[in-house]
C-alpha cells in the first residue's frame, strides 16, 4: 500500500488562496534575487514528487538526541570556564544503549 504523502503548497493554497501563494512566491524571488542568489530573469523550479518511506522519531531517540545536546552544552560550559564546580556524568553510551 502506498503512503500518501502531504502536499504543503496545495494545502497553503486552500487555506491561504492562490493570491498569497503567489505574493509568496513574489517576495521569495524579490529577497533571493537582493541576496543575489538567483537571477530572478531566469527562474525554473521543479515540483516532482517522489514517495520515500520516513522514519519518525521515537520518544527514545529524542531522549538521546537530548541527553547528546546536554552534555555537548555542559562541555562547551566546561570548556569557558564557567560552573567548574558542576559534575555532570556522561550518559550518552547508557542513552544510546536503552534506546535500542
């Protein structure tokens, strides 16, 4: 069975109108082409959609993707100089291991 997959300009579309969308696209162009990131004379855009199976976070791996932050953030913390007295165990390994 195939997944259907949303379609967020279409959605934005129904919602918004065609006029928004479009005023939308307008500024897009506007502030890409000040940015000099594109030419905006010559602007081809390309909505092929192609399915692809996701994978959706689970509530274990947010956890380790939190604990990871936090100890990066309490290194970088560390590493300032800031809160020396402060002990903070590394549980990445533990983390990574109960997540599975």
């Amino acid at each position: 069975m195939d997944a259907v997959l949303p379609d967020p300009v279409g959605e934005l579309t129904q919602r918004c109108g065609a006029g928004v969308v479009a005023e939308l696209n307008e500024a897009l162009l506007g502030k890409a082409h000040d940015a000099k990131v594109v030419k905006t004379g010559q602007v081809r855009t390309d909505t092929t959609v192609v399915p692809a199976d996701v994978t959706y976070p689970t509530d274990s791996g947010l956890l380790v993707r939190a604990v990871t932050l936090i100890v990066g953030l309490v290194a970088k913390i560390h590493g300032l100089g800031a809160a020396s007295r402060t002990t903070v165990r590394d549980r990445r390994h533990a983390a990574g291991q109960r997540a599975g």
